[in-house]
C-alpha cells in the first residue's frame, strides 16, 4: 500500500506505469474514492463490439485464414474483363 497525498493542484500522481490509462473514479458516501481502470470505446466504434458484429468479424477471419492472400496477375485479370464486357 503507499499514501499519496494531494498536491496543491488537487492532483495525486498514480507513476508513470498508469499514465495514459482511463480510470472510473468512484465516490463514495463517506468520502472514500475508489479509481477503476476502464476502456473507453467512443461511442461512433460501439457498434464494432456489439454480438452480433463480434460473430461476423469472426467469421472473416476464419474466411481469411482459410483462403490467404495471392498476389492478383493483372493481365489475367483484365483479360477476364474484357471477355465479359
């Protein structure tokens, strides 16, 4: 356990292994505060960690696993192109 002791700012450092983390601050009826460390995902990404997304996203993996990259022969490519233009 250490003691920190708030600076004239109003600030406690936490050391630098926390820098840059979010935390919950948590206050509590009898003064106690309680930080908790959070992710905070913005809310236009929200959608990304929905169930529903989280199977699809999976299946493409799966998807991409099962059939890895090839580098594309363009002349071929064009040539199929063409023939269906």
């Amino acid at each position: 356990m250490n003691i920190k002791t708030v600076g004239k700012s109003g600030q406690i450092s936490l050391g630098k292994a926390l820098a840059g983390m979010d935390f919950i601050l948590e206050e509590l009826p009898d003064g106690d505060i309680i930080l908790k460390r959070a992710i905070v995902i913005p809310a236009n990404e929200r959608w990304l960690h929905e169930p529903a997304m989280q199977q699809r996203l999976a299946r493409a993996e799966k998807w991409l696993q099962d059939h890895p990259f090839k580098e594309t022969d363009i002349d071929r490519l064009e040539d199929s192109l063409s023939a269906t233009a």
